[in-house]
C-alpha cells in the first residue's frame, strides 16, 4: 500500500481544484455513528417513523428523543486527522471545496472554509409553521431539557438537516454540482456512494476529466473507475496522502 500511497499523493500534489466528497466514515473516527447505517441509532428505531419531514410534523416529539443522543455525541466530538487533512489541502490552495453529508460541522471546527453541507446542518433551526429561522442554541437547550422548541407561533422548530423524504437545498446542489465539474482531482472521504445526489458526483467528475482517489473503508460501485482505491480509515490514509503531496 505504500508505493500505492505515494503514487496517490503524486496526484494531489499535481492538483490545482481539488473536491472532496465525505461522507458519516470521516466522522466515524470522532465518534460519531452512522445513523443511515444499521448500527446504533438507527436500529432501534426506523428513522421513516421518527426523522422523515412528514413524521416530524406530526410528533416532533419522537424526533426530538431520537436525536437526543446523537446531538449530544456530535456536541463533544472533535475533529479528527481527517478533517485537518482537508483543511490543510485547502489552505495550501489545492482543495477548492469540500462537499459533505455530514451535519456535524466538524470539517468547519477543522478550519475548512469552503463547505457545502447537503444534508445541512445544527446550526440554525427554522418554524415548520411561520419559516422563522434562529440560532440553533437556544433551540438545542430546550431539546436537552426534554422539550420541542416552539416559536412564538406555536409551530416547531426544525434544526437546519435534511430530514428523510425531505428535498435538499436546491441552491447548495447547483454549487456542489458546479464545484465538481470544475475540480481536477475528486478526492471520495469516508462515503460509500449510496445516496442521491453524492452518488452520481464520481461519474459526473470523471467526465469532466477530473481523476479520482476513492478512501473508504468499504467497497463502492465506483472502485473500479478510480485511480486509486484505500479501502481503509481515513483519519489514517489521508493525512498520510496530504503530508506526503505537501511535504513536511
Ligand atoms: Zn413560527
């Protein structure tokens, strides 16, 4: 895997526009489960009856006792050397935009500027009655009393995600989709590929002429196309590429 590495790295040190496409696996290693995964979060519960839009309007509730834990975990995790390995590539003017599934704002914390959040994010929360939209803060503290955060309209605040069966951003698919047909180099962090729109990103880059370097710990439909493949941990793999394209 060695000389493979260092082949990959010759890579990103020739790129100019480099995305990155990440996904739950670089938050794995900051302790943040996979809730699409069938492990932990998810599997208690079917997240269409707790965390699609149409059960939120309903029982805001359940939703708010089924992300509990999850908003507490993602309150003390920390970046990982993952995420500095981004962060770093784009301060080094070689990463023009990271694309991201994650809600956890932890390549932000990393020192990422660039960052375009599909599934969105816990930093706002919007009434799903009147469209006011504040600061996720005050929202947050109800939810960890045990309440649902209401406006003064007496609607439910929704924290800024992407919920099941709800459309993401369409403004934020257009810049991402936009970002990869720009990039020279997609650099795949911690998906495997199984979610619309993220999905179609890796095709969608290599016809614009753009290569590809796949880290994930599983296989994706995609390995076969790319021009290297690490099916490892990313908070391994990428500071190693990174450190190596850059120097030092
Ligand atoms: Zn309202």
């Amino acid at each position: 895997m060695n000389e493979q590495l260092a082949r990959a790295a010759e890579l990103v040190a020739a790129a100019q526009r480099i995305v990155a496409l990440s996904g739950a696996g670089i938050s794995k290693p900051s302790g943040i489960p996979d809730f699409r995964s069938d492990s932990g979060v998810w599997r208690q519960h079917n997240p269409f009856e707790v965390a699609s839009i149409q059960a939120f309007q309903e029982h805001p509730e359940r939703f708010y006792d089924w992300i509990r834990p999850l908003l507490h975990t993602i309150q003390q995790a920390q970046p990982n050397p993952a995420h500095v390995a981004l962060a770093r590539l784009e301060q080094a003017s070689r990463l023009a935009t990271v694309i991201t599934q994650n809600i956890d704002g932890l390549h932000q914390r990393a020192g990422s500027k660039e960052v375009l959040e599909l599934h969105g994010h816990l930093r706002s929360a919007t009434c799903i009655e009147c469209g006011r939209q504040i600061p996720a803060e005050a929202a947050l503290r109800e939810v960890e009393r045990g309440r649902v955060p209401r406006c003064s309209c007496g609607g439910a605040f929704k924290p800024d995600v992407v919920l099941f069966n709800e459309l993401l951003p369409q403004g934020l698919f257009w810049l991402a989709q936009r970002a990869i047909e720009h990039c020279d180099l997609l650099l795949v962090a911690g998906t495997s590929l199984e979610v619309f729109p993220v999905c179609d990103m890796p095709a969608l880059a290599k016809r614009h002429g753009a290569r590809l370097i796949i880290v994930n710990y599983d296989e994706t439909y995609i390995d076969s196309q790319a021009d290297y493949v690490f099916h490892a941990d990313v908070a391994e793999v990428l500071p190693l590429l990174v450190t190596t394209a850059l120097g030092g």
